[in-house]
C-alpha cells in the first residue's frame, strides 16, 4: 500500500490508465470511422457497377427487340454478375422482379417483391442502400444498393447485392492490423512510462532521502542531477544549493559555539580564578585592588562580547527591502564618527588626513548601521597605526556607487590572514597582544551591515600600509527629512 502511494506510482498509474482509455477511445474512432469508411466505398462501388450494368443491359435489350425478361436476358445478367462480383435483381416500375442473375433457367426470384421503402427511397433520392434481405426476396441480409434502370424499353430499377460479411470480413482485417499495432505498442509504451517516471522520480526519492539525512544532522548526501535541465534538475539544484546553505549554517554554528565557548572561557577562567583567590586570602591584601582591576577588565569583555552578538542578530533581522527605501549622508555619517574617535585619535599621538567632497554624498541604506562600519574601521585603524603616523580617510563617488576607505600605517598583516579578517572571533596573532579589549567581532559586524545593504568591502595590506575600503550604493535623492527642512 506505501508503495502505492509513493509520486511514482500514482504517476504509472495514471498514465497507464490515460493511455488505455485513449486507445480504448481510439479503438471505437478508428472502428466506427473504418466501417463507414469501408460502406461508404463499397456502396460507391456498387451504384457504379449498378449504373454500367444497367446501361449494357438497356443496350443489349435494344439491339434485341425484347425487355428484360427472358432467358436470353438473364444469362447476359448472369455473365454481368460473374464480372462485378454481385447479385444483380431487375424489377419492374412498381417494384416486382422480373429477372435475376441466377443460373437457373427460372428466376427463383419471379413474383417476389422488393419492399415499398427501397422503391421510395429510389424515387426520392436516387439511390437505395443498406443490408437488408430486400422483404424476404433473400433469405439472409445482404448489403444491397438499387438504381433506377436507364432509359430504354421498359422502365423498372436494379439492385446489385453483396454477401454482407464479406465487408465485415475486411473491415476485421483493419481491426485485426489496429489490435496487433496495439498489443505491440501497449507494452512498448508501458516500459517507456515506467522508464521515464522511475528517472524523474529518482531525484525525488533522492531528495527524501536526503530530507531524513538532514533531520539527523548529516548534511552530506547530495542530489545527482547530470544530465537533467528539467523543471526536476533545476528543483535538484535548487535543493542541492539549500543543502550547501544549510551545511555552511550548520559548520558556522559549531564555529560559533567553539569560538563562543573559546572566548567565555577565559575571562570566567580569569574572574573565577582571581574572585577564589581573593576570597580564600591566596591573594595578598595589598594586591587585590590590582586583581579586582583584573576582573572588571575582564567583565567588561564580557559585556562587549555579548553586545557584539545581539549587535548581530539586530542586523540580520533587517530585511534588503527595507534598507533599500532609506537613504543617508555618507559624508555627515563620517564626519561625526570621525568626531566620535577625536580623543582616542589623539591620545596615540595620531594625525588624520581627509580627502572629502565638499558637497553631501546621498548613499541608500541605514545612517545608524553605516555609523558603526565607519566608526569600526576608525577605531581599528587608531588601534593598530603606530603612533605619530596619520590615519587617512578618503570618500569619493565613482559610477553610481560611494566609496569610503581608512587606511593606517603599522604592521602588515600577512597575507594568508587576509581572507580570514572578516569572520567571527578571528584575530591575528600579531594583533591578540595589542587588541586586549576586543573580541573578534568588529570586522565581521562590518562585514554583515554592507552585506545586507548590498555593497562591498576588501583589504589591502602591503610594506606596512593597510587600507579597508567600502562600497554603498548612491541614493538618487536625498533623504525625505532634509527636503523638509531639518536633517535626520
């Protein structure tokens, strides 16, 4: 029964069912169309041979004198009949037989009568035609056609007639050629189907399969999908690709369990040991205020760790849609960042050099989050640079898009470290001692925000010069507050 049920099955069935009701339905067109086909021709047949019959008959009857009864007659009918093929009947006007194309030296068919309908069905239209046994003048039915007789000595009709099976004989013939074609077509068509639905259902079995493999955590199966460029192959590399998605969610997750739990780890190492040693007097009176620093340094580590993760979740919840009907001043947003890090640029004996428009710089996204990448990199520059260098800060416009790179001199950060600068928790080596307060966060956030705005960012670092550059694209207004009169 679940075998019935299965996308294969149902589709098997139906199609077989589909195609035995078409053939079926094929079947009674092609029977009724071929016995028509075949009466009609033979009918047509018939009334010609009646015509040219009774032409040489009303001929042979003038060139004799006589009509036509009489021996004489009837064996000129008889050697007509031989010729056609058929039973030839001559009857008078009111439809009485007068001879025939038997053998026999009497017409065993004298006296006899065809019905009244044939004769009116002659007067009325022509022709007479249908298998019938003529009122008994047959003693079976036969496909019989009546004409009137040409002009000439007497007027009267003939009736040409035919074995009534012999016609049912060829159209068994057709039905015979059509059954053949069938019982050879029928089990072709079913191995086709079968063929043809087992390999479109395979991806879907496959799919299933992969399906129950995700529920246990194993993200590995894969759905094949050469050869296919079907609405299958495309619905299998779609699935293939949320596969991929959802082993790289997966992978991500554990990192970010392992890099959360790596950086938990120790400060609460760090609290707990100090607190123990505090409270249980290992630590010296005069050492705790020292320790206790310590401990606060670390808490507060903590607190911009988790921060930083809600900072996180806030940003991927804002959709592409909604960032795409807003729009900032870029150069305001840099300007007030820059601010922001006046006091720290300063107290690492830093310069800054600008190279700003004049004019406001329209980009589409939110100023809040564009905030916090500029204020970011800043921070990161003023971090690293050594001091008495100079910090520069450039944005510029350039094909529909704004730019805006921060660039510091200090040390290199070596290239393999480059692709890997912008992913959770990752920090250099050479930056752990001098980045105490950080948790590895920064650059990924910055990361996030121009991902979700749909621009850009990449690194350069080379003879102890390193350069963050960004992309946004530009609004092609500015924002609805300012036209207003009063900036956002």
């Amino acid at each position: 029964m679940r075998y019935l049920r299965s996308v294969y099955a149902k589709n098997f069935i139906t199609i077989v069912l589909v195609f035995c009701l078409s053939l079926l339905i094929l079947g009674a067109a092609f029977a009724g169309m071929s016995y028509s086909f075949i009466l009609r021709q033979r009918a047509d047949a018939m009334t010609d041979s009646a015509g040219t019959t009774g032409e040489m008959l009303r001929s042979y009857a003038q060139q004799w004198g006589t009509g036509y009864e009489g021996i004489n007659m009837r064996a000129t009918i008889s050697w007509l009949a031989s010729i056609a093929g058929y039973h030839i009947i001559i009857t008078d006007e009111q439809g009485s037989i007068v001879n025939c194309s038997d053998r026999n030296l009497n017409c065993g068919h004298a006296g006899l009568t065809v019905p009244a309908s044939a004769i009116s069905a002659i007067n009325a239209g022509g022709k007479f035609q249908g298998i019938t046994n003529l009122g008994g003048v047959f003693s079976v039915p036969r496909f019989a056609v009546g004409v009137p007789l040409p002009a000439g000595p007497s007027r009267g009709y003939i009736f040409v007639s035919d074995e009534a099976g012999r016609m049912s004989g060829i159209w068994r013939g057709f039905a015979r050629i059509f059954i053949f074609a069938a019982i050879v077509v029928v089990p072709l068509s079913f191995i086709m189907a079968y063929a043809v639905i087992r390999k479109q259902s395979k991806p879907i079995k496959e799919m299933s399969d992969a399906a129950r493999s995700y529920s246990r955590g194993d993200f590995s199966p894969r759905v094949h999908t050469e050869g296919r460029q079907d609405e299958v192959g495309e619905l299998a590399e779609a699935f293939n690709a949320m596969a991929d998605s959802l082993e790289r969610s997966e992978q991500s997750r554990r990192d970010l369990i392992a890099n959360v739990s790596h950086e938990l780890k120790t400060p609460m190492t760090t609290i707990s040991g100090f607190a123990d040693g505090i409270l249980d007097g290992t630590i010296p009176k005069e050492k705790e205020g020292e320790y206790l620093t310590v401990i606060s340094s670390e808490t507060k580590r903590l607190s911009r760790l988790v921060r930083g993760m809600l900072d996180m979740s806030q940003l991927q919840s804002v959709t592409p849609m909604e960032l795409s009907r807003r729009s900032f001043d870029l150069l305001e947003v840099v300007c007030q960042s820059l601010l922001s890090l006046e006091s720290k640029i300063t107290s690492r004996g830093l310069d800054v050099e600008t190279v700003l428009p004049e004019e406001p710089v329209y980009a589409v996204g939110d100023g809040d989050a564009i905030t916090q990448v500029v204020h970011n990199l800043l921070d990161n520059a003023a971090k690293f640079a050594e001091p008495g260098t100079a910090i520069i800060l450039k944005l510029w416009r350039e094909e529909g898009r704004c730019y805006v790179s921060v660039a510091n001199r200090g040390e290199t950060i070596p290239k393999e470290e480059l692709p890997l600068i912008f992913e959770r928790f990752h920090k250099t080596d050479k930056s752990r001692s001098r980045d105490r307060d950080g948790v590895g966060l920064g650059l990924y956030i910055v990361k996030t925000i121009l991902d979700s705005h749909g621009g850009s960012i990449y690194v350069t670092s080379r003879d102890g010069l390193t350069t963050f550059t960004f992309s946004l694209k530009l609004a092609k207004q500015r924002p609805q507050q300012e036209k207003n009169g009063s900036k956002p």
